[in-house]
C-alpha cells in the first residue's frame, strides 16, 4: 500500500514539506527513514495530524543533526536512548519532531524506564503501545510511500480495536492504561479482549507510576477536544481508582465538566481561559466536583502532585462553598464579600460547582462585571484622619459601607460621610467603655 497520496491530503502543508525534506535528506544519506506511530494511524484514518516521529535504521542522532544543519532550527540529543528532538523553525513546521534509533526496549521492572539498544524497525514497532500505532511508512528510495505493517494495525483500524502487541504491555508501562482510554474514547474504538483483560491484570502497577506521570497522562486527556467518552472509560476500567479511591468520574463531575465548556463561550469564562489554559480548568473542574472532604482534596491533589495553583484554587473553592452553606442573605453586599478577591478562574470553577447553590451562581458574573468594581470613597486614610486608632475596626467600617453602597443604602458621598460618622462616633463611644 502507497500513502504519497495521503500525504498530500492528511498533513499540512508545513508537514508535508517537511515529510518531503526528511525523505531527501535520507535518501542522500542512504539511511532508511520511517514515519512512525501516531501520524501513520491518523493519515490511514483520513485524520489530519499534526505530529511527525521519524524512527530510522542506523544513527538517529547523526540524521537529526543533518536535517538540523539542512533546514535549521535547534536540537536536543539524548545519547542514551538514541533519541534527538529537532525544533524547527516556526515558519517551516510549529511542532517539534522527534528522530529516533530504531530499537528495542526491555522492561526489568514495571513502571520503570525500559533498557534500550539500536535495533531494526521489527524491533522498533514491537515495542510500542498498540498495534494501530505500530505501522510506519517508508519514507526516500524507491518504496518511497509504502506502509509497513508487520502487526496488522491496519486491520486494527478497520476493526476499531485496541490491542496490546503482548500481554506484558500494560505492566511494562502503566500509562499505556490511560492511553489506551484515550485512544478507545477519540476514535470509538473498543479494546480487544485479551488488551482488556490484560490492562485489568495490571491495575495494580498504577500505583507504581510516579503523581508527575499519572498527572501528566490525566492532563493529556483533558486537553483533547472530548475528554469526556475517554473520563467514561477510565472510570469503567478501574484505572482512575486504581490511583485513588477517591478520584472518580459520575455524573456530578460530568455536568461539572460538560457546565465549564459551556462557560468558556461567555465573558467571565473568556477571562479565565486568559488566566489559566483550558486543560488547567477542566482538571481542577473535575478535582473540586469530586465528593470530597478537606481531606480527600488532599490525599487527591498529593497522589497528582498537582501544581501549588491548583491546590490554592481548590482551596479557595472549598473554602466559598464551605461559607456559602451559612449565608445569611444573598445581597450583593453579602456576594460581593464572599467572592471577592476571587479570580476569573476562581470564579469560573466555583460556576462550574455541583455544589454551590444555583442562587448564587448565577449572582456570579454580576459580582464579577460590576460588584467587583465598586468602591467606597472612604478609604484607610479616610479613617486616618479622623483619628480612629488602627486595628480591626478600619477593615469592619470599610465592609460596613461597602456593603451598604452595594446594597443601595448608600447612594452619594454625602451619605456615605453620614454613616461614616456614625459608625466612627459608635467604635470611639465603644473604645472609651472598654478602656473605663
Ligand atoms: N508510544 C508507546 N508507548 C508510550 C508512549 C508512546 O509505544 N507509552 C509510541 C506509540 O507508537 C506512539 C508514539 O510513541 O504512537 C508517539 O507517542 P505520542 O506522541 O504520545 O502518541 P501519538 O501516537 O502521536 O498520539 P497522539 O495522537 O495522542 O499524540
């Protein structure tokens, strides 16, 4: 089977010129060179991609300094696994590239990193997660275009199935569980059953993964376009218990989840994806729905090894919802005190929560489009000079007539000294009692 068509059709322009550049440089070079992996699964499927891993026989490190020295760029080596990641320059291809040795990998301990040595592309595809993965394309000489496919990938795809190239896999590398959820959820694909039941067998080498790399394959799947089908499956596999008995996926954290996307379209939400990226809402959406206690929150936000960002926007979500169960009124006083200082990330999730009650959600966006910015004309200098002693009476005044303007008490400058002097009169007479 000849791809050069697919080529045309299915990579970008930037891609295929440098697909095109690649293959020149190798053929020149007489080295055989591979495209490999996802790019060869998506250009079968008829997806664009967006993703170029070349596997070659003979040095990687050598072919990816020529291509460096050919079309420019920089270049990061890793001497001991054989690989090299070229960034080229923007305008010839965003995306940085990998350029590998092709090898073989042996896992002497679960989790851990596989021993490596330079191999043939047999090896090189064996290796690898699933069969759908495990096809290359020829890339220079005359069988420029054709497809290698020594495991039957190709029949996987028309099968839309799943499948581990061997029952080790999952124990070998753990997150080939998350990723096998996320390919099973992008494409509608299910898993064949000897995967299933070999990702089952291995749940317990989750564990073993380090937070970074269960955090990073977690944050890998929100940042797709549709998380949701591949949250859905790692919840019916047992993946997401397997990390935490306490991280789960039902419907609360889906309406949370399908309310955020949502309230990424509207102002507040547009403020936020300003602040924070969108997989960074989306994580810390999930993670603030989960049933939780103080304490959950927290052996979660540990098992992730979560950002010191997130852990203050849990926190602080937390603690509103906490307050919000004792308010006593829902004027825009009281809002106003109970949001402020609040982000429009903050804001955001705290929208997105299952558990904050509808009336004060939808107070939100007014707090944060107008209560946020309004201000009284007193201020600490104000209180100053009147000669009120400082301490914690200035923040009370201050919140005092705040809250009145906001309340609509208060309606100039002139009341607003009125009421000042009052309460200012009120904590004197209240000074010179105690101090009697
Ligand atoms: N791979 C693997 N095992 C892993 C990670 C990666 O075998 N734990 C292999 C797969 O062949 C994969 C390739 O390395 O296709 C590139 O990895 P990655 O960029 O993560 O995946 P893509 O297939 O490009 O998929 P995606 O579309 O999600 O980027």
């Amino acid at each position: 089977m000849n791809l050069e068509q697919n080529f045309q059709s299915f990579l970008s322009e930037q891609a295929y010129a440098v697909v095109k550049a690649v293959s020149q440089i190798a053929s020149d070079l007489g080295q055989p060179v591979f495209l490999v992996g996802g790019a060869v699964r998506d250009l079968l499927l008829g997806r664009m991609s967006h993703d170029l891993d070349f596997v070659t026989e003979g040095s990687g490190l050598a072919l990816a300094q020529t291509i460096c020295e050919a079309l420019d760029g920089s270049l990061t080596t890793h001497e001991r696994f054989g690989t090299a990641v070229w960034t080229p320059p923007a305008q010839l291809f965003p995306n940085t590239v990998d350029v590998i040795t092709a090898r073989k990998e042996i896992y002497k301990t679960p989790a851990a990193l596989p021993e490596v040595t330079p191999s043939n592309m047999q090896d090189d595809l064996f290796r690898r997660d699933f069969t759908i993965n495990g096809m290359a394309i020829r890339l220079g000489g005359p069988q420029h275009g054709e497809l290698l496919d020594l495991y039957h990938g190709q029949r996987d795809l028309e099968k839309k199935l799943i499948r581990v190239f061997h029952q080790q896999s999952f124990q070998d590398d753990p997150t080939r569980t998350f990723r096998a959820a996320r390919y099973a959820g992008r494409l509608g694909f299910a898993l064949a059953d000897g995967t299933k039941q070999a990702l089952i067998n291995s749940l317990n080498e989750i564990k073993l993964l380090s937070a970074d790399r269960v955090r990073h394959e977690l944050e890998k799947t929100m940042a797709e376009p549709l998380p949701m089908p591949m949250l859905e499956i790692l919840e019916d596999l047992g993946i997401l218990k397997a990390v935490d008995a306490n991280l789960v996926w039902s419907d609360t954290q889906r309406i949370a989840l399908a309310h955020l996307d949502g309230l990424l379209s509207l102002e507040l939400g547009q403020s936020a994806a300003k602040e924070v990226s969108k997989t960074y809402l989306r994580l810390t959406t999930w993670l603030t729905n989960l049933p939780q206690s103080e304490e959950t929150a927290l052996s979660i936000t540990n098992c992730l090894n979560v950002s010191a960002d997130i852990r203050r926007d849990i926190e602080k979500v937390l603690k509103v919802l906490d307050a919000s169960k004792t308010l006593e009124d829902l004027r825009p006083g009281t809002i106003e005190k109970l949001l402020r200082g609040l982000s429009a990330a903050q804001l955001t999730l705290l929208q997105a929560n299952q558990q904050l009650p509808k009336e004060i959600k939808t107070l939100i966006p007014t707090y944060f489009n107008r209560w946020r910015l309004i201000k009284t004309s007193t201020d600490g200098n104000t209180l100053r000079q009147l000669n009120l002693p400082p301490g914690p009476s200035y923040q009370k005044i201050l919140d005092h007539l705040l809250a009145a303007k906001l309340n609509g008490e208060i309606n100039s400058d002139s009341e607003e000294n009125e009421q000042l002097t009052h309460l200012v009169q009120n904590i004197m007479t209240e000074n010179k009692k105690s101090a009697s």
